[in-house]
C-alpha cells in the first residue's frame, strides 16, 4: 500500500460545522469564515446547505450568505448541500454555486428519522436533482451517511454500503463521500467499507467524510490513505456535528488533517497557519472552544507554516 501524493480537502466548516450550533452566527461572519479558508487554500468549501429552513435554522441565510459573498475565486468552488429539486432551484437562483452534493445513508432507520423516507425514495428524489445540476452545468456530490455504524442499528454492512454508493455513481455523482456520521468506526471498519467499495467504484471518486467522537478520526484518515484515498472531508477547528445523529461530535479537523500529511508528505496546498486563523476567526461567534488538537497545541518552531 502507498500513500497518495497530494490530497484534495473539500472543507466543510461553513456548513456541516455549524449547522449544529445553537448560537446564530452572523451571516457576515459566515462570508468572512470562507473567505479566510479560501486564502488559507482551501479550493473546494462547502458554504451552506439550501434545506428547509426550520429544519436546519443556522442556515436559512443561504441564499443571503451566497450573493454576500459573490463569485469564487478562480480555482476555487463553492459547493452547497440540495435535499430535492426545491433545494437545487434555491441554488440555482442564489448563484455563486458551481457544485450541489445529495445525501442518503446506508441504514435506512437513520435516513428515515434524517429525511423522513427510506434510501430507496431518497435516491429517487435526486434524479430530478441529477438531471437539473447537469443541466446547469454543476458538478453532483453524493454524501453516503452512516457508513460504517448508525446511532440506531449499530454496526452498518459493507453491502449495504456498496449498494448506496453505486447507486448514487448511477446517478451521475462526479464525487461520493462515505461518512462515518457518528464518528464510531475504527479503522478495521474503514478497511472494510473500502474493501467492498473500491474493487467497484475507482478510488478517485471517493471521498471520506470522518467524525472525532471518539479520537478515531486522524487515525481512520490513515487508513483511508493507506488504501489509496485521496480526497477527505474536513472541518475548520473540529466544528461539526449532526443535528439528526445522536452522539455526533465534530468532523475530522482541518488543522488536524494537515499536521498529519505534512507529517507524512503529502502534497495538499493549505497552510496550516492560516487556517488556525480561519478557526480563531469563527471560534468567537460559536461562543465555545474549538476541538481540534492541532489548533489547541502550541506551533511548533520547525512546523510547516
């Protein structure tokens, strides 16, 4: 097994990161959140999600967060989270998105109380989705949620896992994230999904969307390298945590992630500095201590900046 060359983060702190928080973040402090992650080198950034806004309140400014902050910058994409054809149109109106992600998950009680249906009907709701983004000319992201364990079945299989990503690689998904939602897997669980996914779907078109609940999320990150992924998930201080999954803590953290391929020396093109700049920069509107242990610990003197 050898380890990628470069890794591609899709930074996710904007949206899955406080969708969670009680405190009402400023739609202005969201846009200068972005902002800070694109200048730390961020080049893909999940801004928001354009769900119903009773749902998922922390983010019913999505549509004002989007023409606040205008276009991308070249070389970088925002990307936002569309439930339904509703959610793409939101997206589509807003502007400033050039890639639109549906989520499903492999355990169907999990997807039932997230979404209020079973997989079969979620996949079925995303082909007008499928159909519009590529129309638009978006790129389509599939989010696969308790991949490996689900806070009401337990322990999720492989199979069923297979079976969601390749439906969801049938749908037309440029890229597809299997998440370890509430952040219980270990690495012989990683190993597992990817075993059964990979001989199947090339490793270029998965992602890994990891949770730190239980101080697992570096570690399986590992794992994931080990087998040839390269593209992660990730969350600017450790924010993070899902409002439909209980005991779900923060995503794996970007400073985190890349004190672990600096470590190692994969290429990624984020500075380390300046996404602890990024976190400082939030931590204050979420009114709690951020959770990453990179950004917690003090710089190093010989630390790749």
């Amino acid at each position: 097994m050898r380890f990628p060359p470069r890794v591609h983060m899709t930074e996710v702190g904007p949206r899955d990161g406080l969708q969670n928080e009680g405190r009402r973040v400023p739609t202005e402090a969201k846009a200068a959140f972005v902002r800070a992650l694109v200048a730390a080198g961020h080049t893909e950034i999940e801004v928001t999600s354009f769900v119903r806004p009773d749902r998922i309140p922390q983010l019913a400014d999505a549509a004002e967060l989007c023409a606040l902050l205008g276009p991308a910058p070249d070389g970088v994409r925002y990307t936002a989270l569309v439930p339904n054809r509703r959610g793409l149109d939101r997206a589509l109106e807003a502007g400033n998105i050039s890639k639109v992600a549906v989520f499903t998950a492999a355990s169907e009680t999990f997807n039932r109380r997230n979404v209020n249906a079973s997989i079969a009907k979620s996949l079925e709701r995303f082909e007008p989705v499928a159909e519009g983004a590529k129309a638009a000319g978006l790129a389509l992201r599939g989010y696969v949620s308790t991949a490996m364990v689900c806070p009401y079945e337990g322990a999720v299989a492989p199979e069923k896992v297979l079976e969601v990503v390749k439906a969801l690689h049938a749908l037309g998904c440029d890229d597809i994230s299997i998440g370890d939602t509430i952040g219980a897997a270990t690495p012989a669980d990683v190993a597992a999904v990817l075993d059964a996914v990979l001989p199947e779907v090339d490793a270029d078109r998965i992602a890994l969307h990891l949770h730190d609940t239980r101080g697992m999320a570096a570690v399986n990150a590992h794992e994931g390298l080990l087998r040839g992924i390269a593209s992660y998930d990730v969350s600017a201080g450790g924010l993070g945590g899902c409002p439909f999954a209980p005991g779900a803590a923060g995503n794996l953290a970007s400073e985190d992630l890349v004190y672990l391929l600096d470590g190692l020396g994969i290429e990624h093109g984020v500075s380390l500095t300046k996404l602890r700049a990024a976190s400082a920069l939030i931590e204050p509107h979420v009114g709690h201590d951020l959770a990453s242990r990179v950004y917690r610990a003090p710089p190093l003197p010989d630390e790749r900046p």
